[in-house]
C-alpha cells in the first residue's frame, strides 16, 4: 500500500491528535508515519520520503520552523504547520520559509483532511500540462517541476512553480488573488488572499524579471505574467 497511497508524515508531540489524525487519515486511504519530537521528524522524513508533512509548531528538540527550514533544504515537500490556539506564530513568516498552509487547534479531522488535498491538488505532474514555456531567459517544465532562470534552475516549492507556471501559461492576462487562489490551490482552499501576495513576493526574489516578461502588479486588481 506504501508505495502507492500518498504518503504523510504527522509531526506532533501529543500523542492523542498524532492518533487521531493518522486513524483519519488511514481511513481515508492515505498512507502515514508519527513522529513525537523534531529529531524523529527528522529521521522518519530522510527514511520515509512522504508526499506531505503536517508539522506542530511547538515539538521537543528541534521546533516546527527549524525543522520546516531543514525539509526545505532537502526538497520541496509540501508542509503544513500546525499551531495551537494562542501560540506566538507569525504565520507571514512560515508562508515566507516555504511552509504552504497552517492550521489552528483545536480542529475537526475534515477541515485537516480538506486542507491536505487543497495543498496537494495539481501537486503531481498528472494533473500539470505536458509542456514546457520557454522564454529567453526562463524554461517552466510542467511535468519535472524544473525552473531554468538565466541557465540556472530555481528550486522552488510545488504551490510557488504552479503559481508560476499559471500565470505563464496565461500570459498577458489580469488574476485576481481570489482567482488564483482558487485555480492554483482550488476551490476549497480554506486560506485568504495574503498567500497568494507572499508567493508572488517569493517569486520576485527567486526571478528578478526578465528581457521579455515580467510578473507584474495590477493595482487594485492582482497579478499578471506580461510578455513583451
């Protein structure tokens, strides 16, 4: 089963909500792992290689940002934070470090459930576009999630390429945030419009702008990828 249900790897130092959500999860066909502390976090990701990471904030040894620093120096698996209610989380800041969604405890089984396919919707190549942009400067290719900028690829996590590779493959066209909420992280993406604005700043970093396009800001209406 392990090699073809997706996998999710649960981090969260209490051991009942760790139960709860594998037996939900399992339940819903996903396969997954626990692990109690960031080191076990750490360990179970290089041994496991899950599809997804629900990752506590606050877990013993290494806590949730630091360990969400090191997933993202090893590839670029979808994480989503978890954090209780009342806990100091600047939840800009994990969006910024590469974290793709977060959830506030307590919560129902189903709004986690809803949230992990929200991040994962058109996060497998199956559901991308057998095709590569090509421009000057910058090649997008949909199926190996492969950025090249100015002969060099871009790493980059799979919310911030789809982000990309959409307004590319729309180029010359006006989005609005909600607009791209709901075709780059879906229908029921439980989150708000300020996602899409850090993705957008994360890409600015990565591609400056190039000598045909550029991702531009339409003031009082969102984003577009111009193409000269």
């Amino acid at each position: 089963m392990d090699g073809f249900a997706t996998k999710v790897l649960i981090v969260d130092d209490d051991e009942n909500i760790s139960e709860v959500i594998d037996m939900y999860l399992k339940s819903s066909g996903y396969s997954t792992k626990i692990a109690l502390n960031g080191k076990e976090a750490q360990e179970l990701y290089l041994d496991y290689n899950p599809d997804i990471v629900l990752l506590d904030v606050m877990i013993p040894y290494i806590d949730g940002i630091d360990i969400l620093k090191w997933i993202r120096k090893q590839k670029e698996t979808p994480v989503i934070m978890i954090t209780a209610k009342g806990d100091t989380f600047d939840k800009v800041l994990a969006l910024e470090i590469g974290a793709d969604d977060y959830i506030v405890k307590p919560f129902e089984p189903k709004e986690l459930l809803a949230r992990v396919k929200a991040v994962l919707r058109r996060y497998s190549s199956e559901n991308m576009k057998d095709e590569v942009i090509r421009l000057s400067d910058l090649s997008i290719d949909s199926m190996s999630y492969k950025v090249i900028y100015n002969g060099e690829e871009v790493k980059m996590p799979p919310k911030e390429f789809e982000l990309l590779y959409y307004l590319a493959n729309n180029r010359n066209k006006v989005f609005t945030r909600d607009q791209l909420l709901c075709e780059v992280w879906g229908y029921d993406y439980p989150g708000d419009s300020r996602t899409v604005d850090v993705h957008i700043k994360r890409l600015r970093e990565k591609l400056s702008g190039g000598e045909q396009w550029e991702i531009q800001t339409v003031w009082g209406v969102g984003y577009k990828f111009e193409v000269n």
